[in-house]
C-alpha cells in the first residue's frame, strides 16, 4: 500500500511495540500506554494485525496530539510510527 507519509527509519525508533494477534481496543490501550512512558521526541513503532487499527491510531494520534509520522499496511499486518509530542 502506498503510505501519504515519508519512509521513517527504524535508525529514529525509540520504542518497538508488537501488538500483533491482539484485537481493538487493545493495540490502542498499549500504544497509549507506551507513549506515556516516553520522553516527547522519542518515536513508537507500533505493529499490529488488527485491521482496525488503520483507523484508530490515526485517531489516537489526533486525540492525544502526538505525531503520526508513517503509516504502511502489508499484507497481514499495519505498521505505525508515532512521535511523542512535546507538551507546551
């Protein structure tokens, strides 16, 4: 699938998260969680299976203001890149 994002380098991920084989809301429950624990800047990878998830990490994202930086979808799986933001 082509990705409206830029390629992002595994070289900036902070933070890898597999959340494959795991159902909504769970991906979304332990990406919020992981991006509390980082330092804003830091960059979440997150991998899921879930097809769900194409919409509601993009919405995590949205909700939470943090950065959505890539998004690829292969063939069984999503894989997401999220930046944590700085908070003003």
């Amino acid at each position: 699938m082509t990705s409206q994002y830029a390629k992002v380098s595994d070289e900036r991920v902070d933070v890898e998260l597999d959340c494959s084989e795991v159902l909504c809301p769970l991906p979304v429950y332990r990406a919020s969680l992981a991006l509390g624990q980082m330092s804003p800047g830091q960059v979440l990878k997150l991998i899921t299976t879930d097809p769900g998830a194409l919409e509601d990490i993009p919405a995590l994202a949205r909700q939470t203001g943090n950065v959505l930086l890539g998004v690829e979808r292969e063939e069984t799986r999503q894989l997401f890149w999220i930046e944590k933001a700085v908070r003003s």
